[in-house]
C-alpha cells in the first residue's frame, strides 16, 4: 500500500468483514471486460461464502479463472467543504472454489441464512435450505490477502 500510513490493522479488517452484509466481486475473464457485481456473504474462517445460481455469467468467469478481489465500504461521508470522503474500507484478494456438492454446501448455507435471517428458527432455516439446495453452488473465496485503508482523517480521531 502506498500510503500505508492510512492501513487499517489486520484485526479491524476482520471486523469490517463480519459486520458488513454486502460487498463487489471482481472477476476477470481474459477474453473479455472485467466484470464487478455486487453480492451478499458471511466471512467464517479466513474464508468468504456467497450463494449463486449453477450457470451464468459469472460461473464461466471463475470456470477460467478464480482468481478474484472482494471490496467492502465501511463508511463513506462525504464532506462537501473539504472535497473529500472519510472512508473506511476492506479489499481481499483469493481464489474462488466452487462448492457443488450438497454436503459441502450445508455449512456456508447455514451460516448465510443466520447471518441474513437472526430471527428465523433453525427448523425454518433447515427447511428454506432442503428446499433451495439443489438449484444453487457456493462460491468459496479462499482469502489470501486482506489491505485495509481508511481516510488521513479519521486517524487524527
């Protein structure tokens, strides 16, 4: 980081990770533009899990390459007399795996439906997942770098 005087601490990048719902995906296809959606996810154990359809654009992407970075904006205020923001926000980089087995995919679910659903039963939520299972994947983003930056500003706080 080049200004690495504004790198948020390892351990409050965590943090922005598990509080945040949503964050942009970023895929690059080397035959084509690169492509950034917005998604939901839940981060558990230097890993972060999405759900997805089986096909479409995005699994082609990751079929030729897994290679990705997730972005997620922690604050952003602007301040129309300084012509500025004060920002906070997390960038990962990692390798997608693409889970496809029901098995493998119990998990990430269970843990996407308590983060997006606190208040649902856990029967509620075991059924919501045998209903679903078969017509999704789990994308599992493998983080091997995480760079957290903030604004000068909110260091003088």
């Amino acid at each position: 980081m080049r200004r690495f005087k504004q790198e948020l601490p390892y351990d409050e990048c965590l943090h922005i990770l598990q509080k945040n719902h949503s964050g942009t995906l970023a895929l690059c296809d080397k035959e084509s533009y690169p492509y950034a959606l917005p998604l939901s996810y839940v981060y558990d154990e230097n890993c972060i899990y999405f759900h997805s359809a089986k096909e479409g654009h995005k699994i082609d992407i990751l079929h030729k390459n897994p290679k990705v970075s997730f972005c997620i904006i922690d604050q952003d205020e602007i301040q129309p007399l300084e012509y500025t923001t004060y920002f906070k926000s997390v960038i990962v980089f990692g390798n997608i795996e693409i889970l496809e087995d029901n098995e493998s995919k119990i998990e990430p679910l269970k843990k996407l439906g308590s983060k997006y659903a606190p208040n649902n039963t856990k029967e509620a939520l075991d059924k919501e997942i045998q209903v679903g299972i078969n017509n999704l994947v789990i994308l599992k983003l493998n983080i091997d770098k995480i760079s957290g930056k903030q604004a000068i500003e909110l260091m003088k706080e």
